[in-house]
C-alpha cells in the first residue's frame, strides 16, 4: 500500500540495482533478495475508471475534484517507466491525468 510515486521510485531503483548487478556479474543474497521483492512490489501504475492513472494503489473517492499535482506521473518523468514505445495505455492515461502539457513537450 502506499502512494503511486513512491512505488514508482521504488521500482526505478530495484530495477537499476538489478541491472547494475547483472552488467558487473554479481549475483549474491542481495541481489536475489531484491529481485524477489521487485516481483512482489506493485507497479504504482494502475489506471482508474475515468481513464487517468492513479495517485494511490487503488481508486479513491475526491475530496476536491479537479485538484492536481504530477508526483503520480514519477514514472513517465522524470522517470521513464512509462513510454509511448512500451506501455502506449499508461501514456494515455498520463495525458487524461491533469496538466501535463509541460511534460508532453506542449
């Protein structure tokens, strides 16, 4: 449980720490350790029923609608867990997701 952003930044260090061990063959107790916790560590990329991603792991009803900020959008920058290559659904709903003009180079 938790908020998107810091699944996100989770994720984007257990995947550098596995990547790095892997370029300088190092395989230990550690790095097994990690890679089973990445499998378990959810995403923090869940889209919601009206198409935008996520703040939290899971849907909540809005105190203020239409109240935004961008940690939620971690993965898609600075980050790059979210590209138009790889996961286009998750771009889709980075754009549904508030002002993302600066972000989406507009």
């Amino acid at each position: 449980m938790g908020t998107a952003m810091s699944h996100q930044i989770i994720a984007e260090v257990f995947d550098n720490l596995i990547q790095s061990a892997e370029i300088l063959d190092i395989d230990n107790n550690t790095i097994q350790y990690i890679t089973e916790q990445r499998g378990r560590l959810q995403s923090g990329t869940a889209i919601g029923p009206d198409g935008r991603l996520l703040e939290w792991t899971r849907s909540y009803e809005e105190p203020e609608p239409g109240h935004r900020h961008l940690s939620h959008l971690y993965a898609f920058h600075p980050s790059d867990q979210i590209t138009t290559e790889h996961t286009p659904e998750l771009v889709e709903a980075v754009k549904k997701s508030g002002s993302t003009g600066n972000l989406l180079g507009k």
